[in-house]
C-alpha cells in the first residue's frame, strides 16, 4: 500500500489526484485494479471530468447548497463548528473508488481525473493506494 499526504486549502474543495495515484502505482507489475481509499469521515473520493477544473468548482458549490450549512444539525461536537454537513457530503460521495489497470497505466476515461474530496478543510489527509491481482 502507497500513502499520498494532501493538504486541503478550502473548507470544500475538490483536488485532481489522478498522476498522484499513478505515481504510487508506479512499478506495479501485473495488478489488474487500483483501489483509492480515503481513511476519513468527512472527505471522499470520486471519478468525474479531469479536463476542465471547473467541473471541480461546480461539484464544491453544488455539495454546498445539497446540504446546507445552516440546517439544525445535532452532531455539534467539532470545536470548529458544526461539521455534520461535511459527514454527509462526504457519505454522498464514497471513501472509495475501483479503478482497472492497463499495463500498469489507470484505465480512465479520455476525461475522467480521480479526486479528492474535502468537506471539513483545510486539513492534512491522507490517500491510500493499493493494487489489486
């Protein structure tokens, strides 16, 4: 298993970590998958469109207004603030994603990125890459 260490810069922000990934598959000889696992509560991972970061941004406003800051929350424990929006957008997303290997290479889309999503930031995170035989 590779680890990726991250650091957030925004409360929600999306980050493209597709050459991160294939960097810590490098030397991977005859794995059929990658598997990126997020080992947070309140951050995830996703496959959508690496081309054009804007679709980041779009993803990060979007979340935001799906699940409100400002709603009676009952999880208050985080002495930041209320982060129960962050669990939810985070569960709305996955922890995880299952990605084929082509020699060695992310079988992605022509536009597809893997990211990284934070909902709790700025933070340290981490990503774990494993690849699967």
């Amino acid at each position: 298993m590779q680890e990726i260490s991250l650091r957030t810069e925004r409360r929600t922000q999306l980050i493209d970590i597709t050459e991160l990934v294939q960097h810590a598959l490098n030397g991977v000889d005859g794995a059929s998958a990658a598997l990126v696992y997020v080992p947070h509560t309140t951050a995830g991972v996703t496959i959508n469109e690496g081309a054009d970061p804007t679709v980041a941004r779009d993803f990060e406003s979007a979340l935001e207004k799906i699940v409100e800051d400002g709603w009676r929350w009952q999880h208050l424990e985080d002495p930041d603030g209320p982060n129960a929006p962050s669990h939810v957008r985070a569960s709305l997303m996955s922890p995880e994603v299952l990605v084929p290997l082509s020699d060695g290479r992310l079988a992605l889309g022509t536009w597809q990125g893997i990211f990284f999503c934070e909902f709790d930031g700025p933070r340290e995170r981490k990503v774990f890459v494993t690849s699967l035989r």
